[in-house]
C-alpha cells in the first residue's frame, strides 16, 4: 500500500515537473507564457480582413486567432482588437499554435517591454512573424505607423509616422507553427532573451473579448467555414456597432424560422425573398450597417396594396370621340387633388 503510494505521488512529481519545463522552458524570469490545450487538428488558415481605426490613443493592436472550444469541438475565432496597454512601455506579444510531438499546443500572448517569439506566424498590421512594425512607444507617448495602423479619421492621434517594412518572408495565413504545413520558423536571439523578460498576462478586456468570443456560435469555423463575420472589432468585447468589421468572403448564416414569422399589419415576407435578407442574422453575428438593407426591402412590398388604387385614376377614360370634347378629358391634366 505504501509502494503503491509512493509511486502515486512519484507520477504526480514527474507531471508537474513536465508541465513546469514546458511554460518555462528554463530558468527564466516571472513571465506570462501560457500552454494551453493540445489538439491533433490543425487550426484553420487565418482570415483575411481590414483593421478597424483606433478608438483613443493609447491603444495597441492585437491580432485575432483562433482558439479552441472542447465544448463545440471546433476552433473558434477570436476576432482582432484595439487594447489599452496595462502601462506605458509595453507591447502585446500574440499566442499562437505549435506542433509539438502530434498534437497543436496553444502558447498564450503576454505584454512586456519587447516583442517575443509568436511562431512565425505572419497576423499582419505589424506583426509580419518577427517583431513589430505598428508602432513605438517614446517617453510615454505611443507613435502609430500609418503605414499598419488604421489612423485615418480619429483626430486624436497626433502621433504618426509612416515606415514600411520588406520582409523576404513567404506572404502566407497559415496559423500555426512546425508541423505538416506549417511555418519553419525558430526563434531568434532577440526573441528568446525577451521571452524571458518580466511579463504582463492579459488584461481583463482580453480575457472578456475571448469569452465575448467564444459564446457566439457564428465564429466557430464549423459555421463560417474559416470567414467570421466578425473579424475584428475598434474595442474588446464590443461585437456590434461601428467598427466591427467582417472577413473576406463572410457569408451571411441562415435566417432563423422566428424572422420568417408574420409581420405586424398581416404582412409576411415572400418565401423567395427571405433567405437573402440580411436581418436573418443576429444582432452580433452581423456588423450593424448591413442591417438597414432588410427593412428597405420589405418596404417595397408593403405598398403594394396601397398603389393599386392609383392607376385608374392616372390613364385618360375613353371618351367618345365625337364632337367638342367634354369639359372632364380637358381638365384632367389640371384636376385639383
């Protein structure tokens, strides 16, 4: 009963020792790098979308990716988003998938001084795989670089330069690191001594935006086939209103059987015509300025009835051609309404 455990107690040792070699890595200083699930499928490519203007200066970008619901069974799209930085001087380091001996390990971003290793992977608007191009932080001030940062519009950022950057990199939106199709990609010097830095984890915006995420069932890629329809948003955990912004070849879901149901004044939608309408969606699932489009569209039926009273009035009656015409015919072009 002893030896047994013993050996239980030995094999506990031995996990958490696994589990601590794999966050750290080595010795390193207090830092936020999180290994998450372990999946055998590779996550899908990554979106095609436009970034959203700043909201405020003070806010830096950080990438959407994909993320994983055990509950669903699919990847999930966490769309990108402007944050507030938990203090001056510090930069968001993204999470990305790494192939790890079969399965896909998710290592979670963190917020510190310098940009670390985030796979590889190209996320755009600045983040091309290494380091960071959308901008800088001087004497407690963040610059923008307009040429990766949405500026345009928001006349309180003042602080803008423009600088593009050549990488010799393949251009590619694979979302992962090693692995059959994956980026090659190894971290560099720089990067693994600013792994090891003191990190921030992130900020309670980002850990609601993912949660915001991952209750919505229109960003699981078993439903948008790798096109979210909310690809990235101006603030966290805000799917709805301006600044939300949908992916590249998003696709509007299926109407729900509540929208077909009578309108108020006995109206009810043409069966041909509802499938298209774009208030089928839901109010999150769906960037609010496609929304107008429905209503104008079941307005040009509504008339319909009311129209039809007209016509007898508008063509001239047939009178007998005969004689003086009548006073009727000759004032009907001017007939009083």
């Amino acid at each position: 009963m002893s030896n047994r455990s013993n050996s239980f107690y030995s094999s506990i040792f031995c996990t958490a020792a696994l589990a601590c070699a794999l966050l750290l890595g080595s010795q390193a200083a207090p830092a936020f790098v999180s290994v998450g699930v372990s999946i055998n499928i590779a996550p899908p490519e990554l979106p095609v979308y436009e970034q959203p203007p700043v909201p405020a200066p003070g806010y830096l970008w950080t990438p959407g990716y994909w993320a994983w619901s055990p509950d669903a069974g699919s990847y999930y799209w966490v769309p990108g988003t402007w944050v507030e930085a938990p203090q001056p001087g510090y930069l968001w380091t993204p999470g990305y998938w790494g192939w790890n001996d079969g399965v896909y390990v998710w290592n979670g971003g963190y917020w510190g001084e310098h940009i670390g290793y985030y796979g590889g992977v190209n996320y755009g608007f600045g983040y091309g795989g290494v380091g960071f191009e959308g901008g800088y932080w001087d004497h407690g001030a963040y610059r923008y670089n307009g040429a990766y940062s949405n500026v345009r519009g928001n006349t309180q950022i003042t602080n803008v330069y423009t600088k593009t950057v050549i990488n010799n990199t393949t251009v590619n939106n694979v979302s992962f690191n090693g692995g059959p199709g994956g980026v090659q990609a190894k971290p560099t010097t720089e990067q693994l001594a600013a792994q090891h830095e003191q990190h921030l984890p992130p900020v309670a915006a980002q850990v609601q935006h993912e949660q915001t995420a991952s209750h919505n069932p229109a960003l699981l890629a078993s439903a948008n086939h790798g096109h979210p329809p909310i690809a990235a948003t101006a603030r966290p955990a805000v799917f709805t209103g301006a600044g939300v912004v949908a992916a590249h070849g998003a696709t509007v879901p299926a109407p729900h059987t509540a929208v077909v149901a009578p309108r108020p004044g006995g109206m009810t939608p043409h069966p041909a015509a509802t499938p298209a309408a774009p208030h089928a969606t839901t109010p999150a699932a769906t960037p609010p300025h496609e929304s107008p489009v429905a209503p104008a569209a079941r307005i040009e039926h509504a008339p319909a009835g009311g129209g039809a009273a007209a016509p007898p009035k508008a063509p001239p009656p047939k009178a007998p051609t005969s004689k003086a015409p009548p006073k009727e015919p000759r004032e009907e072009h001017g007939e009083p309404r």
